[in-house]
C-alpha cells in the first residue's frame, strides 16, 4: 500500500474506511471535475488505499513526457492484465519500446490511406441502408461500423471470421467492467465478484479466439495485406527478431480495443453534438459537400478545418476519464516528492473541461479550434490521444475514420434527437459511451 504523503490535502468527501470509493461511484465524472479545486496534486483514497491526482496540465506532462521513465503503468494495468497480456497498454520499458518501434509501421500515414477506402466503404453502405424519417440507434450501429471497418482492416481472410464474430461478443462486456475493476478496493482483486467474472471470461475467449487465427495465419504462410499479417511480419532492427505468437496476440488485443472502443464512442457524440447544434451542422455539410478532395485526404487534419474542429471538439467534451501511472523511484511533481511505488493518476477527461483553460467548458463550441492559436488552451491541455511514449499510435487511423464516417453520413442525412431521449455519459475503458442515442434521419434538403 502507497504511504500517505504528507500536506498533499485529500480530495473532498471521504468517508472512513470506504475512502472516495463512494463518491466515485455515484458521480465519477463530477468527482474527476472538481479535483482540480482542492489543489494541483490531490489525494483520493480508494479504500483505504491513496492515489494521487495531478490536475494541471504541467504535471500531467511532467508524468506523460518529461519524467514518464520514473513511472510505470501501475494498478489499472495490473487489473486489466488478464485481458492485454504483455501488450502495449501494460508492457514497460525496454520492453515497451521496442513494441512500439515493430508496432509503428503498421499505422503508418500511407498505410492508413489505404484503408481509408475500406472505411469509405462501410460509411457509404451505412449511410445508404436508411430511409427518410427513420429512427436510427445511433451508439449501437456506429460501433458495428467501427468493428466491421476495423475487422476488415485487421483480418482481411476469411480464416479469421470466428475472431470477429468474438470481438462482437466480448468487446462490449469488456468496454464496460474495465474502469470498474481499476476502481474497486484492492482485496477485491481475487474475489470472484461479478464484475470480474464477466471480464475474465469475455477476455479469456478473446484471447483464445485470437490464438487461433494467428496459429492459422502462420500455417498460411500468406500475406493478406491486412494488420495482423504486418504484425506476423515485423522484425526488430537491431536482432531481426518476430514477435512471438503471444506477443502478436496481447498487441492485436491491445489494438483492437483501443481502436474501436474510442473511435465508436467518439463518433457518436459527434453525431449527438451536431443533432443539438444546427448551425454546426450545416457549416460541416457546406464543407464537405463543396470539397474537391478525394476521400485518401480526409486523414489529413489540415484538408477539412472545419470538420476537424468539430472532431477536437468533440475529443475534448469526451475524453479518457482515468489513466493511471505508479512512481518507478521518489520523484517529484510540482514541489510534491511521490514515494516510490505510489500510484499517480489524470483525467484528461477532467482536464479538457477545466474552466481556467477553456470558456463555458461544457458548451459544444467547434469555432474554438478556428481562433487564432495565441488564443487557444497551452501546451499539454489537449491531448485527446495522451502524450509521450505511450501516445496513441492508432491516431491518424482513428481520426481518418471518424472523418470518413463524419462524410458520408452528413453529406445525405440531418440526425435529429429523438424527443425525450437524452443519453447519459456512461463508464467505459475508453472515453464514456452514450447509454442511448436514437436519432431520426432526415434527407439533406428535405
């Protein structure tokens, strides 16, 4: 157990022996939000257990970038072990480097431009499967757009369709238990709770499921142009060394999640956003109808301005609530020295609504990304894809998807919200997921 270090004060509404548990569990979003009221580096005790939180953008850059080699991944890696094995999101190190750097490759800018006509594809058969007036659930069908685009991109051989059909199955228990693991106290960690029962089973079939389309490959032989077969064919530069079938394997579990879970989510609130703000929604339909581009320049940020200030946008309003980091060796954050092995975590879900940063931080505002830059948020106070050796390596892919999907669907259709449907932010491993999101199609024009 982490020490408590003292003068460092504790977050507001502690209750003996169940420490902030509580009130993390009843509003954790609210909770996230205020911290950075009580100070730049707060204590919560989860239990009886203390972490502490930084809220500034300095210390979280200071964990992220300029001090990330005196830091490990920590608790939450350690609860969600069982499902990413040795992968990017818990790996450290060494170790961890050379994932990235055998990894990398596969994301590279001209690699995601040519999946950018998978995606287009999908969005189009989306987009063109609805009628006028029909009431579409958006949260449900926008995640099956992501997984079906990501699955082609990943498993293009029809060998790998048993994978699919579990990443279908498996995925949405394991978005949903995964942040409650990392919260709970830690002598639940054994208990066979249902919380943790449902993750361990739906991780132990993905796994297992994974295993054996990459034992099929390997039997193949064959380069199917896809992810996985990059991943079977990557070597180290310095050994000429594979990845392991393992290793192959905690990668592509790692990838998978973190592909799919935020872009769906984030995809979704862009839709809700645009159905609450109308003039919003036509400047990003006069965009891209009148863009000359092809659809290989929408993973380029820079091809649509507007579209991608509503995508920062909506990256900012709904972001990573929780990461967690645990001190390698004492180092010290901002006057504070953190004992080795305490756990430090941010929200940059937290960080992206605070108020010192951005104005009226809860309001859908795209035209903030459009001001001049000397009026924008500092450095380290938007980082939608983390920063550091840990930042994002899907990004490019994610951000040419949510673009694709964003084209295809608002060059022929206005979503509406449903009257009385109002979706609540819920828990997930990534960014919040909306908990209903029924929208109504309306023709351009109409």
């Amino acid at each position: 157990m982490s020490s408590k270090i003292p003068g460092v004060p504790a977050a507001p509404g502690r209750v003996p022996l169940l420490g902030h548990t509580v009130a993390l569990w009843r509003d954790p979003l609210g909770f996230l939000e205020s911290l950075h009221r009580a100070g730049d580096t707060v204590r919560v005790d989860l239990g009886t257990w203390p972490v502490y939180f930084v809220t500034s953008p300095e210390l979280v850059r200071d964990v992220l970038v300029n001090r990330a080699r005196s830091f490990d991944r920590g608790r939450h890696a350690d609860r969600v072990r069982q499902l990413f094995g040795n992968g990017l999101a818990t790996s450290d190190g060494e170790f961890h480097d050379r994932q990235r750097r055998l990894v990398r490759p596969a994301f590279h800018r001209n690699r995601v431009a040519g999946w950018v006509e998978v995606m287009a594809r999908h969005a189009r058969d989306l987009a063109e499967s609805w009628r006028p007036g029909q009431v579409v659930e958006l949260n449900r069908v926008i995640t099956e757009l992501v997984l079906a685009t990501f699955a082609e991109a990943m498993f293009a051989s029809r060998m790998a369709r048993p994978a699919v059909e579990e990443m279908q199955r498996s995925l949405p228990v394991i978005m949903r238990d995964a942040v409650t693991r990392a919260v709970l106290p830690k002598f639940l960690d054994h208990v066979p709770v249902p919380v943790n029962r449902r993750f361990d089973t739906a991780a132990a079939r993905l796994r297992r499921e994974f295993d054996e389309v990459i034992a099929r490959y390997k039997d193949a032989g064959a380069d199917h142009g896809d992810l996985l077969s990059l991943l079977l064919a990557a070597r180290d530069a310095d050994t000429g060394e594979a990845m392991s079938p393992e290793q192959v394997r905690d990668e592509l579990v790692t990838i998978t999640v973190a592909a799919t879970e935020t872009t769906s989510a984030a995809l979704a609130w862009a839709f809700h956003e645009l159905g609450r703000a109308p003039e919003a929604d036509r400047r990003l339909h006069v965009e891209i109808s009148e863009s000359v581009g092809t659809e290989a320049d929408y993973a380029d940020p820079d091809a649509l301005p507007y579209t991608s200030a509503v995508l920062n946008e909506v990256l900012r309003l709904h972001a990573i609530p929780l990461s967690m980091r645990r001190a390698r060796e004492p180092v010290e954050l901002g006057g504070v020295c953190i004992p080795e092995g305490s756990e430090v975590a941010f929200s940059i879900y937290a960080l992206h609504r605070d108020p010192r940063r951005y104005p009226d931080p809860h309001r859908f505002t795209p035209d903030r990304w459009l001001a001049p830059h000397a009026g924008r948020p500092g450095r380290g106070a938007f980082i939608p894809f983390g920063a550091g050796n840990r930042k994002c390596l899907g990004d490019s892919f994610a951000w040419a998807e949510m673009t694709v999907a964003l084209a295809a669907v608002v060059s022929r259709w206005r979503l509406r919200p449903v009257a009385g449907s109002t979706p609540r932010e819920v828990r997930s491993v990534s960014i919040p997921r909306p908990s209903s999101l029924l929208m109504t199609a309306v023709p351009r024009g109409a």
